[in-house]
C-alpha cells in the first residue's frame, strides 16, 4: 500500500481537526467572557467599577459588556468542541468580534449617549486599571487569541493530517498519555515501496553472482560487454594482453620494435 497516498490530505480530511486544535484558546475566551459579561455586576462590591450599584441592569451594561461576553463564550465553547475546521473557524471569528466590540464600544457609546457609561471609582491610576479590565485590555486579549486560532486554522499542520489517517483509517485518537510515550509504545515505521524494492533488486543481483560460482569469469558472466585487453583468462592471473610467447632469438624482450627493423 503507497503511504504517500494515506498520508496526503483529501477533500474531507481537510476539514477536520484535532479536538485539541483550539482547545487552549477556546478556554482563555471562555474565561474572558465570563469576566466580561460580570465583572460590571460583581466589582462594584470591592468599588472596582463605575457605579457602587452591584447587580443593576442597565442598557449601558448590556450592550457594552453582557452582549459581547456571551459572544466570546459561545466562541470559545464552539473552538473547544468543534473537530470540524469551518465551525472552529466561525468561532474564533466571533471570539475576534467580541474583541473588537469591548475596545471600540466605550468610544462609540460616547457619541450617543457622552454620561451613559459614566466615570470610573477611584484615582487615576485605578480608573486606567478599570478601563483596561472592563473593555480595552480585555478586548485587545480576546482579539489576539481569537486571531491566533484563526491563524492556526488556516494551516493544515502535520498533527492535521495524522488525525484524518488515523480517521480514515478507524484507528482512535491516541490519549495524552499515550502521545507522550509515542516514541516508546509505538512500533518502527514500515519501509517505503521503493527502499523494498531497491533491496530485493540487491539480494536478486548478490543471488546470481552466488549461482554463477568461481570458475566463471567476467566474459561468460556478461557475453554482451566487450572484454578489456587486460582482462585474463579464467583460471589465470597474468592479464591476457600482456602475456606473450617466447621467442627462439632472446625470450620476451627479443621482440624488434618496428623503427628497429632492417629497411
């Protein structure tokens, strides 16, 4: 079976994703809203607010903070539990909606109604705190975790493309004990087809050169080659095109050269 095949994405498989893709963010957002959408309700009691009134409802509270808490927390439910790549997607969308609406409200608000949201308790130093806290701070976080996700689920990462092999495949998902052993509980990777094939090639070749014995010589091993002039016979150790027969006149170097003989 070609891995290459498994292991490269489908159509499908690209939108899925591990339960874990968005699980971190998913929990900070979820976190952030739930400040969000109450602090203006619970600070009061430590005169951490605008107004020293704990629980009153207002058009100001709702809008400003209640409404894009909840935004956030269905944001971050929707990046914890979604295995689908476009839900994950739409709630990080709307965890960055959330964010943009905490930092650009209190301005906005000011243009229709300039005494609605009113002014922070304490000195200067606790109403920066507050403002930060209540909508700019907690909007620019929500802002950057929810573009963070949609970063990350723009990209089909490796982990991505393991998760649909082991879907494809009806193999679970490995637990986070078990992806922390990986290297110890998981057996050796299987050869590619062509590093098979590459050594059965090389056991056939070493094979024939066994069968063909040692009283064979190159010649009779490979007829189609042209032979070497120095290449010897079989059962011999002197090249053949060295080897000369011995004269009558003087043995080998009896031989005359041709500017040596008689004109």
């Amino acid at each position: 079976m070609d891995t290459a095949v498994i292991d490269r994405p489908r159509g499908r498989d690209m939108w899925h994703v591990p339960r874990t893709k968005g699980a971190l963010s998913g929990f900070l957002l979820v976190a952030l809203g739930i400040w969000g959408a109450l602090i203006p309700f619970v600070g009061p009691y430590f005169d951490f607010g605008f107004t020293t009134q704990t629980w009153e409802w207002t058009a100001n509270r709702f809008w400003l903070s209640v409404l894009p808490g909840i935004v956030a927390v269905v944001g971050g439910l929707i990046l914890i539990f979604s295995q689908n790549r476009a839900m994950a997607a739409f709630g990080a969308t709307l965890a960055t909606v959330a964010g943009v609406w905490f930092v650009v409200g209190p301005p906005l608000s000011q243009i229709w109604n300039p005494a609605a949201m009113g002014v922070p308790l304490g000195g200067k130093g606790l109403q920066a705190l507050i403002m930060i806290s209540f909508f700019y701070g907690l909007g620019a976080a929500m802002l950057f975790l929810g573009a963070s996700a949609l970063g990350r689920l723009s990209v089909v990462g490796v982990r991505d493309v393991a998760t649909a092999r082991r879907r494809r495949l009806g193999h679970p998902e490995p637990s986070r004990h078990a992806r922390g052993h990986r290297r110890q509980l998981q057996p050796a990777a299987p050869a590619s087809d062509q590093a098979v094939r590459d050594q059965a090639a090389a056991d056939q070749a070493a094979a024939g050169r066994a069968a063909a014995g040692p009283g064979l010589d190159e010649a009779s091993v490979y007829p189609d080659e042209p032979r070497r002039a120095d290449t010897p016979p079989a059962g011999t150790s002197e090249p053949a095109g060295i080897r000369e027969p011995a004269s009558a006149g003087g043995g080998r170097h009896s031989r005359h050269h041709w500017w040596e003989r008689s004109h």
